[in-house]
C-alpha cells in the first residue's frame, strides 16, 4: 500500500485568499479532502480596484482561520492554529503530532508565504488553558 502524503496548499491573489488540504497516494489522482476560500472582492469595489496593502493585510489575517477550517474538515479535532506575530503555532492532540508533522514540507512555506516567518508544531500538543499558564506567570512576574 503507497504511503498518503498531505499537501496543505495556501493561495493568496491580489483579491482571494484560499487553503486547501489535498491526498496523494502513489500514482492515484490527488483527493480534495477539504477547502476554503475567502474573497475580497467586496472590500476592493469601493476603491474601484485592489488596494494591495488593504490586500495582503487581510490575507494575514483570513489565512489561520481558512487554515483551521480546512483541518476541521478533515478530520483534525481538537485543535488550534495561533498568531504570536510573526509566528503562527499549530496545536494539535498528541496523537495527531505525527500525522500533521507529516505535512511539515508543504504547510511550512505555504504559511510563511501568508506573511509569517516562523510555522511551529505545538510538542505539548492541543491543551485547553494553555494560554492561561503564560498570563499566570506574567501576573506573578
């Protein structure tokens, strides 16, 4: 049996902002797992035409949620993608660590081409209140 590889695509237009989450297994036809795209075209009529920083500020800010979308759809429960500013960190149950790691070669550049410089997989894995645990040690620091 051939091996399934995960391909996250990540696509920013001038005007769209799509993501989608893709199955290749050995010589077979790729399969759609899941999709989502977000368009601008509302935002770019009122100037007649796209403003590209009006655009690629909304692409930074529509891609984690597009990207979460399409996980969910697929399968992946439990888990969250965070912005910690030129960060983007991806949580994940630990029993799903392997299986989004797996992705690593194609989730990586597509996220930084959204805008960030780093993409980190979570190793504690998907847990609620983490957040907490950081604003506790502020507040006591």
């Amino acid at each position: 049996m051939a091996k399934t590889l995960l391909l996250l695509g990540i696509e920013s237009s001038c005007d769209e902002t799509g993501v989608a989450l893709v199955a290749l297994r050995g010589d077979a036809l790729p399969e759609l797992l899941a999709h989502a795209l977000y368009s601008q075209i509302d935002m770019h009529q009122a100037y007649g035409g796209v403003v590209p920083e009006l655009a690629s500020r909304d692409h930074i800010r529509r891609v984690l949620p597009l990207t979460q979308q399409v996980l969910r759809e697929a399968g992946f429960i439990g888990f969250r993608v965070r912005h910690h500013g030129t960060v983007a960190r991806i949580e994940v149950p630990p029993a799903d660590i392997a299986r989004l790691a797996a992705m690593a070669a194609s989730l990586a550049p597509k996220i930084r081409a959204a805008g960030y410089t780093y993409v980190a997989l979570d190793l504690d894995g998907y847990r609620t209140g983490s957040l907490n645990a950081v604003l506790k040690k502020k507040a006591e620091g």
